[in-house]
C-alpha cells in the first residue's frame, strides 16, 4: 500500500513543480529561462502593406485584412 502512494506522490509533486512557472515573468522555455513579454514591434498594418507590395496577397485580402485589424 506504501508503493502505491509513492507511485501517486511523485509525479504529484513534479507536476507542481513544473505548472509554477506562470506567466507573471513572461513566457518561459524548457530549460526554465524566463522571456519577457512583447513589447511594441512592427503594425500589423506595416507587414500587410509589405505583404501586398511584394505580391504575397491580393488587394482584396489586403482590404479583409486592413478592416479586420481596424
């Protein structure tokens, strides 16, 4: 009856090991290095007019796109 609660305990205690990571200091990989949020970066409406210059997407999913993102 004691190797049954072992066997149950263990992996018990790794798993909140592991689920308290949290994503209070951003996101974090598996070797546990903590990654700090996104901030700023390239418009959504930059990379769609980019996007339609080089031919990637047409004019009318660029006009989609454009009133999807406001």
């Amino acid at each position: 009856m004691m190797f049954f609660w072992f066997l149950f305990l263990i992996p018990l205690v790794f798993w909140m090991m592991r689920s308290d990571t949290g994503e209070r200091h951003g996101s974090m990989n598996r070797a546990g290095y903590s990654y700090p949020p996104a901030v700023g970066g390239p418009d959504p409406l930059d990379i769609v007019r980019q996007r339609l210059a080089r031919g990637e997407i047409t004019t009318s999913e660029y006009e989609v796109i454009r009133r999807a993102l406001g």
